[in-house]
C-alpha cells in the first residue's frame, strides 16, 4: 500500500533530484528515503527516477507520476485549509509576496483597519522567487508587473498602470525639461536598483526597448537613491507612484513620452491554491482600492496616493 508519506517524500525528491539533500531537509537517514522511494516504484511497478551512481534524475514515468501527486496532494490540503477556515474564530491571515516591503505599504495598512481580525505575512522576493514561489503555492498573493513574467497558469486582476518618470537632481542638466525621450537617455548615468528584482527587470526591458543599455554607475537599495540622486551621482527611473507621495524628495520627475514607458500592475494567484475568507477579502479590497483613490483633478490628470516601483 502506498502511503502519504512516500507521497510527500516523492515530492520533496523531485523538487532537489539529489537524494542526499533531501535526506537532509527532512531529517531522515539517506537509507530511509532510498527505501521509501524504491518501496513506491515497487507498488506501481515502474521506475519513477533513473540512478547513475549517486545522481538521480525524474525520468518521464516519474514526470507523469508527479503530476497527478502534487496535484493530489495540494487538493488535500487545500481541503484541510477550507475546513480549518469554516471552524476558524481565531486571527485570520493572508500572505502576500512583492518586489519592495515599501512599496504597498498604504494598501496594506488601509486593508487592516478595516480588517482588524487579519494579520499580512508580506515577502520581499526576487522576480524569480515570485513566479516559483506562487506556482509552489506557498503564498496567497503576488503583485508584480503583468509582463514581468509568463502568468498563463495563474489567475490576475490589474490593479493599476503606472507611468515613467526620470528622476533628476535639480542641478542635472535635464531637470528643467517638460518631459523627455528614452533617446535623451543614452549615456547618462544611472542609479539602479540591484538584478533581479521586478524593477530592476522592468527597467532594463525599457532600455532593451530603447535600442540601448542602461549606463548604471551604482547599484543600491531604494532608501539610498534619493540622497545620491540629490548629489547628482547620478539619475534613476521611477513610477508615477513614487512621484506622487515624493519618494525620491528633494529631486525633480520628468515624464517620459514614450508610448511604451508605462507599467501595468497586477495581483495574481494561483487557482489550484485554496483562498479563505481573508485572501478572498483581500482579493476584493485590493483592486477597489487603487481605483478609489484615483482622482481626476481639474486639468485631466490623475493623482495617487499609492508609492514607489515594485
């Protein structure tokens, strides 16, 4: 008879591939888990990895078999996550994964204050960590760009489209132009965000648009770009968001006319992960809340009180 626990531990086993890793990270004997597996193949009669001394590969057996396991077994939690949720009296919680802890930070405290019960667990993950981390299920939510990866296996609802500013010190050179082109950009200095974050991506897809790379003279973290482009070290691209709440104060935005210069947020999830009530909540409130705060001024432009790139 085939037990979950050879289930779980087929799982882990075709996530490492490498029997002594997984040994490891469930704290088993590399015996143990080699019987476990070889236990498995023996009731379905069919080899699921192919050996090679000490290496071992998911063949194409083990491709179908796996399917159907993980699929299995996320249907089984996600029915524990449905009756935990019906019984629950207790906080209620939701987990959300971004490119910047602070970027959706006015969201998420507008979203507490008027769900109290609930507490946001919130992740700062790499474009990459993103996308595997939600096909994984091991969050609720993710927002990121629309186009920052391939999101056929998920569902999304946009939340918000941003344009793209040039951020300047008032000193720059370009700091009194009305607006300005992606072809005035072309050997200037930048300040970027470190590779492998959304907007790191996003900014270096702009340039690729451009028919030009980013000139990057220093990579740092957001909380230091403001001071150093303040200093005229040098410039950096930012979001509507960002020039909205001043993030990058006392430095000048200029817009960028470019018809491609502009990004679509959005927040996705993945249907075969189970949503309780409060992700459920949270899926409503999120979108409403961006459309909400959008307000049309006098002139026909638009003022939002959300903050900077993701």
């Amino acid at each position: 008879m085939i037990t979950m626990l050879q289930l779980e531990y087929f799982l882990r086993l075709c996530t490492t591939q490498h029997i002594t890793q997984t040994a490891k990270e469930l704290y088993i004997s590399q015996t143990a888990l080699s019987s476990m597996i070889i236990g498995l193949e023996k009731e379905l009669g069919v080899k699921l990895f192919d050996r090679e001394g000490r290496s071992i590969k998911l063949n194409h057996a083990g491709e179908i078999y796996y399917q159907y396991v993980a699929e299995a077994l996320a249907a089984l939690e996600n029915g524990q996550c449905a009756l935990q949720d019906y019984q629950s009296t207790e906080q209620r919680e939701i987990s959300l994964a971004v490119g910047s802890s602070l970027v959706w930070l006015p969201m998420l405290h507008e979203f507490r204050s008027k769900h109290p019960d609930c507490t946001v667990r919130q992740f700062n993950w790499t474009l990459t960590k993103l996308q595997n981390g939600l096909q994984k299920s091991e969050v609720d939510f993710v927002i990121a760009g629309l186009d920052d990866f391939s999101h056929d296996q998920f569902e999304w609802v946009t939340i918000r489209e941003d344009q793209i500013f040039l951020c300047v010190s008032p000193e720059h050179p370009l700091a009194d132009r009305d607006f300005i082109c992606m072809e005035d950009l072309r050997g200037e200095a930048f300040i970027s965000v470190p590779e492998g974050s959304p907007w790191r991506k996003f900014c270096d897809k702009l340039f690729e648009r451009a028919g030009f790379p980013c000139r990057t003279v220093l990579e740092c973290d957001y909380s230091l770009r403001a001071s150093l482009i303040a200093s005229n070290f040098g410039a950096a691209l930012t979001s509507e968001s960002a020039r909205n709440v001043d993030l990058l104060k006392p430095n000048r935005y200029i817009p960028i006319a470019d018809s491609y210069a502009h990004r679509t947020m959005a927040l996705f999830w993945n249907p075969k992960k189970y949503l309780t009530k409060a992700a459920r909540d949270f899926r409503e409130f999120c979108p409403n809340y961006y459309r909400q705060i959008r307000v049309v001024t006098e002139n026909g432009t638009t003022l939002d009180s959300t903050i900077t790139e993701q």
